[in-house]
C-alpha cells in the first residue's frame, strides 16, 4: 500500500481498491494502520466520477518521518536529508581533510556531522528511520565495516558500530559511494529508469556503481564496481591502492590536478586549508580562459582514458548509458565528444552497443542523495519498522 502510494501518487480509498485488487474493508484498514505509524495522511476530497460522493485522498505524509544520507570522501563530507515523500530538508557539504586526517579524527567530524543533521531534521518534526552512510571503498554492508578504502588509508574500519553513539536509536548502514551514486541516478537522476547503466564517481578516486537489469550489480562478496583500479597502463603511475596503471590514475581528479594545474595538486605540504572540489575545478577553469595550454592539453588525456575505459565496461557489461559524475560532469563539454569517439573505435561491437556518455545533473552530491533514498527506501519496504503515533498525535486528515 505505501509503495503504491509512493509510485502513483494521491488517490481516493476507492482508486487504490480498484487498481489493487484489494477489497475496500482491507485498504481502509491498511490506511488506518499507516496513518496511526505517520505515513500517511487524508488531504482532501476528490470526485472519482460524475454521481456519487467525492473520497478522501490520501497521500504519503512528509511532515513525521525522514532519513539521512552522507557521504565522506577525500576532501569533503557531505550530507543529505529527506522526508518520506522525497522532498529535500538537507542539502549541504563541508570541506574536511580525509585523507590527511586519521580513522578517529575522521569518524569523530562525521559523528558531529550526523548529531547537527539529526538535531536539524528533529526540529522540522521529522522522525529519522534511517541513515546511510557512503564510503570511497570496499565495504561489507552486512556488518558496516569498511574493508579498504585506499585514498581515505582506512582498512577493517567499523563504520557503523563507531556511529553508534552518535546515532542511537537510528541504525546506520554503511555503502559504497558508486553504488549509492549509481541509485541515485537510476531512480531521479539524469538516466532515471535505465536498466543498463554504469555510474563513474569522476572524484580523485574513480568508482563505479553498476545497475544490471534494474537492479544494482554487487558481485558475489559486494565488491563490484572497482572500475578505477583496472589495470590500463603497466608502465603507469603508482595508484593509491598500491599498484601501477589503474584507470584513476588517468583519468582522477587527482591526475587532472597533477597535469594542469600541479601547484593545487593533492599531498602537496603547501597546498593550505582543505578546499572543496569545486575550488580546484574553479581555479582549472580560470586558467583555461586565460590560455594555459596545460589545461586543454590535461583535458584532451583524461577524455581519451575516458573513452579506452569505458570500452572496457561496454565490452563487459554492454550497458546503455555511462554516467559521468563528480567533476567528469563539470568539464562535460570538453570531454564527452573525444571519450565518445573513442568509445566507438574500441568497442566490439561497435554502434551495435548503443552506448552513450551522459553527465550527471548530482554533481558531487549523488552518493549523499543516493544514500538517503536507500533509508527511505528501508521504510517503503517495511513500513512496520516506523513505530505508532501516540494517539493524540494521529493525523485524520490535512488541509493542502
């Protein structure tokens, strides 16, 4: 019934019973159930046809229940709220040294991320079912814990479980950025609906989330996706992860920097306060409007590992679309023409694969927008997880 809802959208007690199949006695008392736990509401009066009384309408509630998405990356954690019907409460992002700071300093900023969102999202009246929590690495999602994440240098890391305090009652699940990303994208982003899709991170790390049929590719112990650390080069750069010639070191924003823009490169001991990525982007473009040829230059290699890439994810997975996110989409103009050009020469089956780059509209805000659906997600699937309202508290119906 809530899934229903969240789909279709309003609907009188009438219309959900005809398109159900349910009888008019079990919806009512589904509702009933639903309203009691805060999940929905009755918003007025609809006429279903020309006689007859008009039925209340009834709508998913977006005033008692919300979830959280974050995100913790190299130079930034960012976070995201929501509430049952989508809408966005939290949207923002603050600029931290990761990969500079230890596990605990690390954890400890997060922690204070999550108890300020929290505080936030309980003082518009929002219940938080869930939080999800994205991570640049290999992360068993069973137990939260993240097992490797090279450009963060953590390694068997309880995520979830160092969360906790901060946290309680409210679980914590821990993912993969790509995958969430990758979510975020096949439910409201740029490729919503596509089947077949392939979602690139575009961060100093390259990820890949994978959507296969609809449903996220996770591999048989969850590791798939690791698409920056196929190996491209043999006589390549040193990759974070420890090994040569891993596609982030061609085509990570890490390997932009280092070309175009060396002096703002990462690990420098001069580079000063952390700065968001989109800092580093502004900088790059302001140089390429006053003519450095480094910068074109940097852009033309990134597009062209893009593309050899990429003909490697269409060999393999023959996906419909790939995604480019983080700044891949900010520098889309100057790099989808030449990665796609490529992508034609490399491929085997040629235009037969039907494959297109397209630049995601989340910017580097997918991962954090993704992970907030997935805890919605956790109360469209088992609405009993939200407990009763005190009965004063009940909503019968609301005026909008």
């Amino acid at each position: 019934m809530l899934r229903y809802l969240n789909t279709r959208g309003p609907a009188s007690r009438a219309a959900i019973a005809a398109e159900t199949g349910l009888n008019k006695t079990t919806v009512s008392s589904l509702i009933s159930e639903l309203q009691a736990r805060g999940l929905v509401v009755e918003t007025g009066l609809r006429q279903a046809g020309a006689v007859g009384r008009p039925g209340r309408v009834i709508s998913l509630d977006g005033a008692t229940v919300g979830a959280l998405g974050l995100e913790i990356n190299v130079d930034y954690i960012a976070t995201h709220g929501l509430d049952l019907t989508g809408r966005t409460l939290i949207d923002r992002r603050i600029g931290f040294d990761a990969m500079g700071s230890d596990v605990d300093r690390s954890l400890e900023r997060l922690a204070g991320v999550v108890r300020e969102a929290l505080a936030d999202l309980a003082a518009a009246g929002l219940r938080v079912m869930g939080i999800t929590v994205a991570v640049p690495g290999l992360v068993n999602v069973e137990t939260g814990t993240v097992l490797y994440a090279p450009n963060l240098g953590w390694r068997d890391v309880p995520v979830a479980q160092r969360l906790a305090a901060a946290s309680a009652p409210i679980p914590v699940r821990v993912d993969n950025d790509a995958n969430l990303a990758a979510l975020a994208e096949y439910t409201a982003g740029v490729a919503a609906g596509t089947p077949d899709l392939v979602y690139l991170t575009g961060e100093v790390g390259v990820g890949g989330g994978i959507i296969s049929g609809g449903r996220l590719l996770r591999g048989g112990d969850g590791f798939a996706g690791e698409v920056g650390h196929l190996p491209v080069d043999p006589n390549g750069d040193r990759c974070g992860c420890g090994r040569t010639g891993c596609w982030e070191t061609k085509v990570g924003l890490a390997a932009l920097l280092r070309m175009a823009a060396p002096d703002h490169a990462y690990g420098r001991p001069d580079s000063g306060p952390v700065r968001a990525p989109e800092e580093r982007l502004t900088e790059i473009e302001r140089r390429q409007a006053a003519g450095d040829p480094r910068v074109e230059q940097a852009l033309r290699e990134i597009a062209r590992w893009l593309g050899i890439g990429g003909a490697i994810l269409v060999n393999l997975l023959n996906p419909r679309v790939i995604v480019l996110g983080g700044y891949f989409a900010r520098f889309r103009g100057h790099l989808i023409a030449e990665a796609q050009a490529q992508l034609g020469r490399l491929v085997v089956a040629g235009p037969d694969a039907r494959c297109q780059f397209v630049a995601s509209e989340l910017d580097f805000r997918a991962a954090a927008h993704g992970a907030a659906h997935v805890a919605v997600e956790r109360v469209l699937a088992d609405p009993t997880m939200v407990a009763m309202l005190p009965a004063k508290s009940q909503p019968t119906w609301r005026r909008r």
